[in-house]
C-alpha cells in the first residue's frame, strides 16, 4: 500500500471524527472548540514503505490533504471569529464526508486485507536491521563460530600506528610533528639538488609528481599510504578466494602473481644472485610496488642504519597487500575467519613484510598496534608459521590487553595442552594477573609454573641477578629443547618481570615452596618446530640459534626474502619465478645472463640511447673531419714533425714542389683511421726521411 493511500484512511478517520463531533455540538449549545475539528496531523509511520511524494498522485493528494488545511486554518484563526461561519465549514464537512461514505466503506475492506501484510512488513523492518549487528547471534545461528575467532577477530582501527599515536599523544602533536617532517624533508631535498642523492631521497617522487588518490591512502585495510609515494598499480598482484570450510568457520584467500609480476619476480631473483644492492634499488625504481624488492631495499636500509626508511619501505609492502584484497577478505578478518596457506611462495611475503612491520612498531612503543599486528598473522594461519604466539604473550601485557591474554593462553590450552612451548607461555598468566589485579590468581599460576617448569624459573632468577632459592637451586634446563625454550621466553619477557611487584611475588613463593622433584615432571620437551626456528632466525640472537635444531636451521634453499621456507615438496607453485629459489643453479645459471642482460636494457634504455646517439654523433663527426683534412699530414707526421724528424723538418711541401711520395703518403693516410701508420712507406720510410 502506497504512503498516499495511507496517508487517505488517516483523513478519513478525521473526518469520520469530526463527523461525531458536529453532531454532539449541534444538540447542544452550538458552540464548538475549533481545535476539536482539526486535531494536528499524526506522524506518518508508514515513511519508510515508500517514498514521501508520488509524481502520478499529486493532484488527489492536494484534495485529500484539504481536510488538513482547512483544520490549520481554524486553529490558526483569531479569537473574535463568528459561530456562523464555523457552522457553515461543518455543514461542508458533513456534506462531504456523506459523499464519501461508499468509499470509506471500500477502503475499509481492503484495509481489512491489507492490514496484516503491513503489520507483517513493519516487523520485518524493525528485526532485520538488528541481525547483521549482533555476531554473537549470527554465529550461533549458523554454528559455525569458535572461541578462537572470537579471540582471533581483528579491529582494523588498531592496525594502523596512526590511530595509536594520535591516541598517545594527540592529534595536535602528531600533525605538528608531520609537518615538521616534511619540512625537513623538504630542506634536504634542495641541499641534494645539487649533490649525489641520498637513497631515501631517491627512492621519492619528485615535488609535483601525480599522486596516489586520498581514498586509496586513508581506507587501505593494512597500513594508511604516504603521499610521496608512487602513482602506479599494483603491478599484477591479486587476491583470490581458494576455498571456504563446510561450515562456514574460515575462509581461504591466496595471492596470486600475474605474468608480468612473475617477470618482475625472476629479475629480483636474478638480482639477489648477483648481489649487487644498487640493482636492487634500480629494479625498485622501477617497479615501486614489487614486494619482494621492497623488502629487499628495506634490508639494506637497514644495513645503512636508515631505521625511518627501512620501516617505511615495509609499510609500502603492506599497502600493496592491502589494494588488492577484497571486500570478503576485509569482513572475515575482521571475524578471525580468514585464512591464508603459508606453503604458497606469493603468501609468504605477507607474513615477512607484517613481521619486519611488527618489529618497527614495537621500537617505536606502539604496542597496542603490534599486538593487533600479531593477532592478524596468528590468524591467518593456524600452524602459526612465525611463531607469533611467542610475540603474542608479552606485547599483550604491554599493550595492557591482560584480560585477553587470559581466554587467549586458556584456549590454548584447550586444544592442544601443554605439548612442547604452551608451558613456558603459561608463565605470563602471573604477569597478565598481576595487572589486573588478581594477585590471588597469580600467586596460585606461580606456584604451579615453579613447580611445572622449574629450570625457567631457576634461569629466571640468574637474569634477574636474584639468588635462586633452595626450592629450585641448581635446576638447569638439561636438554638443547629446553635451553631453547627457556632462552626464548626469558629473551622475550625479561623486562615485564624486572619490577618490584613481580619480582617480589617472585621470591616470596620459590622461598615458601620444598624442593620441587624433577623425576615426576617430564623427562624432555618437545624440540622447537620450524615456526619456532624460523622466529630465532629472523631474531638473530646466537644465543637461541645455538640451541636451535641444526637440521632446521641448515635447511636450503634459505634466502633472506624468504627465510627457512617449507621443504620443496610442500608448496603449492602457481608461478615460474617462486620456483627459482628450487632449482638447480645450473638451471638457473641458463636464463640468468639474459634476465641480467633484460634488466639492465629495460632499467636503463632512455639513458643508454642517449648516450649511443650521443656516442655515434661525436664518431661521425671526427670521421667527418679526418676525411676533409686527407690532404694534411696523419697523426705520425705530425708528430715527426714537431720533432724535427724527416722531411716536413723545416719546410713545408709546398716548397719541395709536391713531392709524389709525400701526396701518395698523404692519400693513404686520409684512407686509413686517424693516426694510422700510411700504407705507402713500408720498407721505405728510411728513404723518405732522408730526402
């Protein structure tokens, strides 16, 4: 039913109102209140059916609204009004509303009918806008939902260090700060002008180069873009959905390389085998959006202490990650439901380009942006390639996420025990509880960690320059797996546990405690899998890749682009240039030579061209200018000349009278290079220099 039919069955009812009215009046005295004639129209709760106006109904909805007009007229008439002339307006209204009677009758009926689907329609509208806002509903309807998506759901606010550092510091703070960036970005822009560049300085565009679009900078997923960075695509990386759970619990995304990405990825392999970082750089130039060659040059950035830069170059590797994906891909991380395959070459970059990230943020304090950063990558794969579980932990308690560390840790726990590393994580149970108050909690987590891993707690208290109690005196991690894991845990939480309130909890429950038994706990703990390994390589620290399985950590192929990377036989290859790093260096060493060769032309054609145009221009020239001299004396002769040497020694030819020998000489010299010895003295020459 249309907004003007209902807006008619709300006049008639007025009308038939009124009706009543006028008959009470006229038994009675016969004056009448005006405003009882015509009360202020109802609010129209039937707006949202359809629209307010209908082109094709004007002209019966101005009748049908008269009603109305002449009700505001009446209550806005002045006091001293006659009783005649309202008497004649209810006279006209029940004239009217006698004529109208037949179709009052109708529209009733069909109201009668239609009633209940309006009903029907308003409760549709006032449930559905209510069913995609509530998760928790959804999930229960589908079945689908866990815990760990629920635990795992990323807010992608908390993904970008802007937001944090606003909330740190303030707006004002940081857009003053931006400013003074720029200027002093600026400044060392103009004092390069005339000086060989930096590579930061390089690798920007120039001032007035066509910018990236402000949407695609503010509402990227990953990280927000810069405005100095490069106009240009993507370069041929796509997202792509592979496959979605039976029940609906995850769904699986996968990057893919198109044939020109692929190209572009064998001349960065072709790079990286040479070893020559400007061609890295160069290759970046021109290709800006190549994330393996972004986290390349971001290494050796690096390496040159260019900690600003080498951070950015990964936030651009991001970014890149972040134009691609799409719009389901947003929505299931968001609900800790996407998933992407580490065993593809293409997926891999994302988890190193997010890792190097992550460590940028946890040396600028953006904790609470890292911690989001570790979720995301935890997310995306559950066999937890980079071991973030082990960032996880303690970037919660700095980020002041304790409550979450709690159901995170617990879940834990629930699916898979205490196999292998999940006991040593435990142990920050009683730094989370310690924050949040629940001293009791804490106190009861520490007395089982001493008991349960006791050799952690006894290397503990050696960090802390604490002497060790004879609870726990003496206990040492007896096993390179245990060395590994304790060496791993206390590397990453040995500040959190460094203050008065932990370290005093700390001693007082060791000291209360007997000697804990080691015969009853468990012999050995599970060796460090390759996430793990993996992790303390990237770490870098010796002391962890000293205890780390040598049969891991030897592994080949191992590249810094892709480190310690799935055996062979487990990836999923759907482009030749991820395949390079497994072939036979024979192989490779086939094609290399020419994809140098492609590089170095395609990098460097306009400049190239130049300087052969240049090149072939002066050759002509001296060409030009040896054959119209082809009279004179070649180089030799001149030289022998200046010399004193032979017969142009103190006269010219012209004075000899045009000698045969000399015009021959001078002839086969004009054939020859510039310089070149003439043809025509052979054996002779003694004779010609004689006279």
């Amino acid at each position: 039913m249309s907004s003007r039919q209902l807006r008619k069955l709300q006049q008639q009812r007025d009308l038939e109102r009124s009706k009543d009215v006028a008959a009470r009046g006229s038994d009675g005295s016969g004056e009448v209140e005006e405003p009882v004639l015509a009360p202020k129209p109802r609010p129209n709760l039937f707006a949202a059916l359809g629209g307010e106006d209908e082109d094709s109904g004007q002209d019966e909805e101005q009748e049908d609204d008269a009603p109305d007009r002449v009700g505001q007229d009446l209550s806005e008439a002045p006091p001293a009004a006659s009783t005649t002339r309202g008497k004649k307006k209810k006279k006209k209204k029940r004239a009217k509303a006698s004529a109208d009677a037949p179709e009052v009758a109708a529209d009733d009926q069909r109201r009668g009918v239609e009633g209940d689907e309006i009903d029907r329609a308003i409760k549709e509208l006032k449930i559905k806008p209510q069913t995609p806002k509530d998760p928790s509903t959804e999930r229960a309807s589908d079945g689908s939902g866990t815990r760990v998506s629920e635990l795992l759901g990323i807010n992608t606010y908390h993904l970008k260090a802007a937001n944090e550092m606003r909330n740190l510091f303030g707006r004002e703070v940081i857009e003053s700060a931006n400013v003074e960036e720029q200027q002093e970005n600026n400044r060392r822009r103009r004092g390069h002008e005339q000086q060989q560049v930096d590579l930061e300085t390089f690798l920007r565009e120039p001032p007035g180069a066509a910018k990236l679009p402000e949407v695609s900078l503010r509402r990227n997923i990953f990280v927000q873009g810069r405005d100095h960075w490069p106009r240009q695509l993507a370069g041929g990386l796509t997202m792509t959905e592979v496959q979605r759970a039976p029940d609906g619990s995850w769904t699986e995304y996968a990057y893919v390389h198109d044939k020109d990405y692929d190209s572009v990825q064998a001349l960065f392999f072709a790079c990286v085998q040479i070893g020559d970082p400007m061609r890295m750089v160069h290759l970046l130039k021109r290709a800006p959006y190549h994330v393996s060659t972004l986290l390349q040059v971001s290494s050796v950035a690096k390496q040159d202490q260019n900690m600003s830069l080498a951070a950015e170059l990964c936030e651009r590797a991001l970014f890149t990650f972040g134009r691609v994906t799409t719009p389901s891909f947003r929505q299931n991380i968001e609900r800790g439901r996407a998933r992407l395959d580490f065993r593809r070459p293409e997926n891999r970059q994302f988890w190193l380009a997010g890792y190097h990230y992550l460590k940028s943020l946890i040396r600028k304090g953006t904790y609470r942006t890292a911690l989001e950063w570790a979720k995301l990558l935890y997310a995306l794969e559950p066999k937890d390639p980079y071991a973030t579980r082990h960032l996880i932990h303690f970037l919660a308690i700095k980020a002041h996420e304790s409550r979450w560390l709690v159901d995170f840790l617990d879940e834990l726990v629930d699916q898979s025990g205490e196999d292998r590393d999940i006991a040593y994580l435990r142990q920050s149970l009683v730094l989370a509880k310690l924050q949040i108050g629940d001293l009791e909690g804490a106190r009861r987590d520490l007395v089982d960690g001493v008991r349960r891993v006791p050799w952690l707690y006894c290397a503990l208290f050696q960090e802390l320059n604490l002497d060790a109690p004879p609870s726990i005196w003496g206990i040492g991690a007896d096993s390179n797996a245990r060395s590994f894991w304790v060496k791993l845990y206390i590397y990453q939480t040995k500040d959190l546990w460094n203050n008065a309130q932990a370290t005093g909890l700390l001693q007082d429950v060791a000291r209360g405690l007997s000697r804990v038994d080691t015969a009853a706990l468990p012999s050995d703990d599970g060796p460090a899998d390759l996430g793990a390994v993996r992790l303390a390589y990237l770490e870098g620290q010796t002391s962890l890749l000293s205890v780390a399985p040598r049969g891991l950590l030897d592994s080949q192929p191992n590249y810094e682009f892709d480190p310690l990377p799935p055996p062979e036989d487990e990836n999923i290859f759907t482009a030749e240039g991820t395949q390079l790093p497994w072939r036979d260096p024979r192989q490779r060493g086939q094609g290399q030579a020419a994809l140098v060769a492609r590089m170095q032309e395609d990098e460097d054609d306009d400049e190239i061209m130049a300087l052969q145009e240049a090149d072939d221009e002066e050759l002509r020239r001296d060409l030009e200018a040896h054959m119209g001299r082809g009279d004179e004396p070649g180089l030799l002769a001149t030289l022998m000349q200046m010399l004193g040497v032979g017969r142009g020694a103190g006269t010219g030819a012209s004075d000899r009278g045009g000698d045969d020998e000399s015009v021959q000489a001078g002839e086969d010299d004009a054939a020859g290079l510039p310089g070149a010895w003439p043809a025509g003295e052979g054996d002779d020459g003694q004779t010609d220099a004689t006279g």
